[in-house]
C-alpha cells in the first residue's frame, strides 16, 4: 500500500524559495504519475504541477516560471521547487499518486 509523506513547508518572506519533497513508500514514483496539488483556506484543491511516469511535466497557469516539479526515482521521491513566492501561494500543498495515494499535505505561508 502507497503511503506519501511530504515536507519542506514554512515561512517564507514574498519572493523568496522553498523546496516541497514527497517521500513514497510502498509504491514506485517512476511508475505512476505524480503530482503536486494545493488548497487555500476557503477554496477548492487545485492541480499545481503534474509529471507522467514517462517524465512529461505540466503546471498550472499561475506558476509557470516559478515552480519546477522533478522527480527522483532512486530515492523515490517528488520535488517541487518553488522560486518567486507570492502571497497567493498560501496554501496547504498536497502530494499525489495518480489514483493510488494522498499525501497529508505540508502548509506554506508566503508572508512578510
């Protein structure tokens, strides 16, 4: 059974970096596609940033440019890479295995 944990949450000021992991156990990352969602307090869970087991990527319109996913199969693992932070990234970010698993999410706050 998939269990997804991620990290790498917190504080950080607008305009600034943060690095989300999403360590996979139980399950290969390389085999299914992965994902990075978020939800805002008040709002509905959207997709942030997808890549297929053949390593294909896609964003969100909101955070191309700014946020990079990238996946490590040896450590089994799946990254987001976020750069250029805004306010409006405030969010709990969540991990996904494509109808395997959710992670628990990790909170992010883009505060000065």
């Amino acid at each position: 059974q998939a269990h997804l944990v991620e990290s790498g949450g917190g504080l950080v000021q607008p305009g600034g970096s943060l690095r989300l992991s999403c360590a996979a156990s139980g399950s290969s990352v390389s085999v299914y596609a992965m994902g990075w969602y978020r939800q805002a307090p008040g709002k509905e869970r959207e997709m942030v940033a997808l890549i297929t087991a053949g390593g294909e990527t896609s964003y969100a319109e909101f955070v191309k440019g700014r946020f990079t996913i990238v996946r490590d199969n040896v450590k089994n693992t799946v990254y987001l890479e976020m750069n250029s932070l805004k306010p409006e990234d405030t969010a709990v970010y969540y991990c996904n295995m494509k109808f395997i698993a959710w992670g628990k999410g990790t909170l992010v706050t883009v505060s000065s």
